[in-house]
C-alpha cells in the first residue's frame, strides 16, 4: 500500500520538534492538544484541524506562513530569477494566498512611511 505523503506544515513541524528537542508528549501538554491527535496527525492518518494548527503554532510560537519561509532558502536560487516563478508555480493554493497576504502587508507598510 503506497503512503500518503505528509502536509508540507506536518513536515515543518516534525522538523521544529527534532530541532528543539521537544517530544509530542511535551508538544501535547504546551498546545493543550491530546497526544492521541498530535501522534495521529505527524503520521498522516488524521488531517489537521485549522484549531489543532493553530494550538502547534501558538505552542511553538511559528505561524502557519514559517513552514513556507523554511525551505525558501533550499528551493530560491537568487542567481536564477527563474527559480522564483518555478517556486511561485509549486505553491499550494493556502500558500499562494498566504504569500499574497504577506506582499499587501509589505506593500501597505511602504506606504504607510
């Protein structure tokens, strides 16, 4: 049976916990998330709550938007422009909207000087 492929943010996730030494029983007790849904979700058998999502983020003080800015460095090559659009295409729809999001908030404080 061929594995589902994990959400680019579980992936984000289980690279933060292993960073930081933070086991998903310790993760658990910080987010106030059972350990039950915090092992079922790392593995890919249950999909993450937008609830669940943002109990991790607040736990691990990240944002939904850090998963997407931790691989740019390994995915922009700044010596070829065309690595941008070929980044920009691979996008998911939330991470199309999340970085519009962030290119008005940066826009709008350029006017705002």
């Amino acid at each position: 049976m061929k594995e589902k492929p994990l959400h680019p943010f579980v992936i984000y996730i289980k690279r933060l916990l292993n960073e930081r030494g933070i086991s998903y029983a310790d993760l658990s007790e910080m987010a106030g998330v059972s350990l039950g849904t915090i092992k079922h979700v790392m593995c890919g058998n249950q999909c993450m709550t937008l609830s669940v999502r943002d109990s991790l983020c607040h736990a691990l003080n990240v944002t939904p938007l850090d998963a997407f800015l931790y691989e740019l460095p390994d995915r922009l090559d700044p010596a070829n422009p065309a690595s941008l659009a070929k980044l920009i295409a691979d996008l998911n729809k939330e991470q199309r909207y999340a970085l519009a999001g962030l290119i008005l908030t940066m826009a709008s404080s350029n006017t705002n000087q």
